[in-house]
DNA sequence: GTCTATATAGCGATAGAC
DNA sequence: GTCTATCGCTATATAGAC
C-alpha cells in the first residue's frame, strides 16, 4: 500500500448493517471523484463534496475522518475498479497492449475519470501534496509493467528493436497522459485510442 | 492574445520612471510563477508571492489588480522570453526538431518552469479556470506549427510515412507533456531531452 | 448516523493614511 | 508606491445535541 491513508472502515461490524452504509460511501466517493476532477484536490472542497450527496459537511466527515483520506479512498476504489478492466500481468504481450487501446477507449467514455488523474497527478507533482507518493510508486509500477511487456515483445520477436524497453516503457506512459490533457482541453479534436494505437503500430512495426 | 487580461501596464508615462518599477514587476513575476508553479494557481497564495518578494499584499495589487492579472502577466512573461529561445517557424524543419529537443534539455535546468506549465495545463482544463482559453489555444498553435513542420519533412522526403502530419503533431506534443509529468515525480529516472530525441528519430527512419 | 453550531484559519480585495 | 486595517467570504475540522 502507499504512504496515503486510506481511510477504509474497519472490518469489524456484522454485515448485515453495512448495506447501506456501504451505498453511501460509494455515493460520496462518486460525488468526490466528480469535485476533484473538476480543479484538483486542493480546489474542491468538502462542502461541494457533501451538497452533492445531500449531506452535511459533518455527516460527511463521520464517514471519513479527514479531506485526504477521502482522496485515498477515492484512489483506492478506482484502482479496485481498473485493476479488473485492465488486466496488465498476462501472458500474452500483444493482448496487453491491446488492452491499453481498449483503456483508452474505454477512458473516452468517462472523463471524469481522466480529469482526475490528469489534475491529480499534475498537482501531486509537489512533494507535499497528500496523493505524492501515490502518484510516484503509481507511475514506477506502470512503467515495471510496461517494460516486462515490451520485453516479452523483444523476447517473442514482435518489435523493432528501434527502443530499448525502458525507453518504450516511458513514451507509452508519456504519451497516453500527454494525450489525455489535449483531450481534455479539446475532446473533439483528438482520438485518444487511435493515436495510441497508431503509435504502438510503429513501436511495433506492424499492425497492433 | 488571449482572452486573458494581460495586467501589462498602460504605456503612457515618461521612460526613467520605470527602471525602478519594472524591476519590481519582473522581481514579482519571478516570485508568482515559483508560488504557481507549486500547486498551481488556485493553490498558490498572493499573500505568499508578496512575503517572497518583500511586499504586502495591497503593494502587491498596485502593480496587478488582481490574481488572475498576475496570472495572465506572468504566462505573457515567459511567452516573451520561450519565444526568443525556440524558433519554430524557421524554413529547416530539421532544425525546428533539433530546437524542441534543445528546449527540452534547457527546460531540465528550470524546474519551476516545467511545474508551472504541467500544473496549470491541467488545472486549465476546467473551462472556468482563469487559464482556460490561454491553454487552448496555445496548445492549437502548438500543434499547427508542429504539424507545419512535419509536413515539410513529408514533402522533402525526410520523413517515414508511417503517420499522417497531425498525428505526428499530437504525438510530440503529448510526448513532451507526458515526460516532463513523469521527469516532475522522478527527475533521476527519465531524461526528457534523450526520449524526445529517440521519438523523433524514430519518427523520421534515422538519426536526428 | 446525521445534524447545528462553532472554532480557527486563510483567502482576495478595498479604503484610506503616509 | 507602499503601508495598515479591515471587510466578506470560504475553508477544514471539532463538539455536542438528537
């Protein structure tokens, strides 16, 4: 786990009574997933958090015990989210890669989401930020990931040897974030998942 | 320019009087983009730019009007000075290519500017930030010079035909936007100035 | 579990003295 | 041109009633 508390409930309770507890906690994450993502953390405040769940500010913060952990807990739930849309430790370097294009696809789709990550991972770059470490460990797993991938395509014969695989690893990366802020800024302009398509198409040296 | 208000000052008064001030204004400018540039504008502080610069606020606000005007001023700032330092409507397409690679290994030795482009790039991605239009339309002429750029490689055959211009265009930028994210987390771990160069030759069949 | 009330602090901006 | 003083607002977080 990361540096950043995650503010989950302990587990202690009988499950009976969680039902709607639970409902209402997912409710305030989807409602502070929307506030953040609109400016970033330090912009969104509780209080919009709470009006667009219909709560008080109080009632809000019996549910988690401060801003940040509601951030972390925010993080954690899209990651338990995304970890079962993307599966990125399979075998077959090819479908991983594929995989990607269908996460940007699927990205387009939601860009709440996106602006999220763009302004968190962007604010998060100050070290004192409470997502900071989140942020580094997020982007060094990825790159591991990315790189194991496109050492698997070395290994299989499937690339151009134009890039070592650190190199592949950081463009990948580079290039979905850089093409995400473009979306954001001018979403009709640009197709997130074609571009990132064409460009593993050339990494690769061949149709993806 | 912009629909942002600029907070350049009227032209009107006698030259010697604004040796002084202007040094002022500069010392101020320099103070704003070290305060924007960590967390962005709407985390960063008037009051801190004036501590940083020795002033009080309502000193401060003789100069500018109001935050956003500092912004504004402070954007217009480093535009005059990047302007200067990066042609990139040269008739040599090779050597604009070499130039952005230039600016990327210039951009490594000033952090804080880095930060404060990346940050604000994705706060302005909110449509009422004070940015918003600034960034768009920065990033449009961006792309259309790189695109411009590209196509006169195509046309003197310098250039694989593997992408379309504009996709070439969105590639690079976003490359560049998405390295200095993960340069700003890990600035041991990636060097901009490298990636960009293997990018770029890669996109032209040979060496830069 | 949710509320009201409140403590405490920081913000941008203005008025007016010097 | 710079200051002090202040207004009006918003923020996070806590205490305690229900």
């Amino acid at each position: 786990m990361t540096s950043v508390k995650t503010g989950n409930k302990p587990q202690g309770k009988p499950r009976g009574a969680y039902a709607k507890t639970g409902m209402k906690r997912v409710a305030i994450l989807d409602a502070a997933l929307a506030v953040f993502a609109n400016g970033g953390y330090r912009a969104g405040s509780l209080r919009e958090v709470a009006a667009q769940v219909g709560m008080s500010e109080a009632g809000l913060l019996h549910h988690f015990p401060n801003k940040s952990a509601l951030l972390a807990a925010v993080l954690s739930h899209r990651d338990d989210l995304s970890a079962t849309l993307v599966p990125m430790d399979g075998d077959d370097p090819i479908e991983t890669l594929r995989g990607l294009v269908a996460l940007a696809r699927y990205n387009a789709s939601v860009p709440g989401v996106v602006a999220l990550y763009c302004t968190l991972s962007a604010e998060a770059t100050s070290p004192d930020h409470p997502a900071h470490d989140y942020f580094v460990e997020r982007y060094e797993g990825t790159r591991g990931r990315l790189e194991r991938t496109f050492g698997l395509l070395v290994s299989a014969g499937r690339v151009r040897a134009d890039f070592p695989t650190t190199s592949a690893a950081f463009m990948t990366l580079a290039l979905m974030d850089g093409l995400q802020v473009q979306w954001l800024l001018a979403p009709e302009s640009v197709d997130m998942a074609d571009e990132l398509h064409a460009f593993l198409s050339g990494l690769l040296g061949q149709e993806l």
